[in-house]
C-alpha cells in the first residue's frame, strides 16, 4: 500500500514546530527516526494530514548532557548513541544495557529516544526503562509552555498517553545511577524481534537489602507500568535467595499477561519467571 496524501514541512527551529502542532493539532505527526511512523503510514494506519520533519531542530538535538544529578536526553538523541555515549555507559547504565536489544543497527542509528517513548510500543524496551528509573518527560507546546511529566504516569493506555494534540516530547531526564545497579532481561524469538517479555529493573543496594527498586515489565500488557506489589517484596527481603522467593510468591499471584500474535498468555507468564529471577540477580551483583 502507499501513503494517504499529506502535506510536509520540514521544521527549522523547535519554535516553529510548535507552531505548526498548535495550528494543526491532531491532523500533525511529528517525523524523527520514522522507524514505526513509516510503516504506519504505508499501512494507512496512520492518515495524518501534515508531516512536520524534525530532524534538524537544533534545540532537540544537543548530545547527553549531566548536571551533579541528572542526566538529560534531548528528545533526537538516537538509540545508538545510547550505545556508545560514554557519559550514557557510566551515568545510565539500564539504558545502555537497553540498547542493543532495540531491534537492528539500521533501526537504532535513526530511531530516536524521543520517538520511542512518545509512541509508548507495548513491546519497546526504552518506556519500560523509563519507568523503571522514575525518569521525567519534559513536554513543550507553544500555548502551555513547558511542564514535567512523571513517566510513571505519562503511559494511559495502548498508544495513549498524557502528551496533549499540541505538545511534544523536547527532552527526557534521567536521575544519574552511578551508584545503582540495574538488570535488564529480554526474551524474544530472534535477536531484533520484538519482545514476548521483558524485564527492566534499577535499584540500590545496601550490603543483602535492595531499596528504592524500580522493575517494569514490558511486552506483557498495554503499557509499561511500575510492579509495585514486587518491587515491596524485594525490598523487605533479606537476601537475594529471600528476594527472588517473595518477588516469585507475588508475580504468580498477581501477574496478568496478554497474548499477542507471538505468545501466548500462559507463555508469557512462564517466561516472565525466569526473567525476574535473572533480573533480582543483577541486581545483586
């Protein structure tokens, strides 16, 4: 199939694609990396009337930046460069570990960071990622200005999110996790596949006790959501043998997991044992 008739703008300053999204609202979408806008559009899922190219809107396009606590992601940062930024390996280790997984080399050097968590794929592992490190979205329109948007609760539903018609994802902010360890554990059936289940996960570790835990499972439901019951499991055990038991006793009780095209509901749970017991362990290390 070909593309719906729609109109093109390549935008040259993050002013005037604010302007456009203000004037066209909904009929707008944004073009970063295109890797899911694309073939939505061949397929005419996708029918907007205007396509606004972002590409070269320097505001959205400055390389990681770290503050003594934070590190900021402008929102064209590419999922390469999630690979190779030095300060990303040291300061942002989920992420980095993240990376390789998202789909093929071609993929990641245009699929943007920006785009991936404003689409909010159920199976993509960088809004998984963000919710599991409490990251905050910074969203920018031209009428309301700027404002800060937990990720915990920019996901509302399948492809649904807080981000308004006139708005856009500008840049994302990380608190640094030097002093934290992460896990990171995806299952799919080829490398580059989508995921049937994955597992991101951060935490600080004090001697056999886990705090501030963050785990969001991915490719399982509608959207990434925060595993609260197992993350307070972990977080009273003793050990990471006491963990892995407590975190497994609430994930059967309480997991639900939907089938897709790839796996079933009961797969998916199956799976979802080993990868959180992967997970505790990394995070252990």
């Amino acid at each position: 199939m070909k593309a719906a008739p729609f109109k093109y703008v390549l935008a040259q300053s993050l002013e005037h694609c604010l302007e456009l999204l203000g004037e066209h609202g909904e009929d707008a979408r944004l073009l970063a990396g295109g890797q899911s806008l694309m073939p939505s559009l061949a397929l005419r899922l996708s029918a907007p009337a205007l396509l606004i190219d972002i590409n070269r809107v320097q505001e959205i396009s400055e390389p990681p930046q770290s503050t003594t606590d934070v590190v900021r992601l402008s929102a064209l940062t590419r999922h390469a460069d999630l690979i190779t930024s030095p300060l990303v390996k040291a300061s942002l280790p989920l992420l980095h570990r993240a990376a390789p997984w998202i789909a093929h080399p071609g993929i990641r050097n245009r699929g943007t960071i920006g785009g991936s968590l404003a689409l909010g794929d159920p199976a993509s592992e960088l809004p998984a990622c963000a919710v599991a490190a409490d990251a905050t979205f910074i969203l920018q329109s031209k009428s309301r200005g700027s404002r800060r948007v937990p990720a915990r609760t920019f996901y509302q539903g399948m492809f649904r999110n807080a981000c308004a018609a006139d708005e856009m994802i500008v840049a994302v902010e990380f608190a640094r996790m030097d002093a934290l360890q992460t896990g990171f554990k995806e299952v799919a059936r080829r490398k580059g596949d989508y995921a049937m289940v994955g597992l991101a996960g951060q935490a600080k570790r004090s001697g056999q006790r886990l705090t501030n835990v963050g785990l969001s499972f991915f490719a399982v439901g509608d959207y990434p959501v925060l595993a609260e019951p197992i993350c307070q499991a972990i977080e009273a055990a003793d050990s990471a043998s006491q963990a892995i038991a407590m975190a497994l006793d609430v994930y059967e009780r309480d997991m639900q997991a939907s089938a897709d095209l790839w796996c079933s509901s009961q797969a998916k749970k199956y799976i979802g044992r080993s990868v959180l017991e992967d997970v505790i362990h990394d995070l252990y290390q």
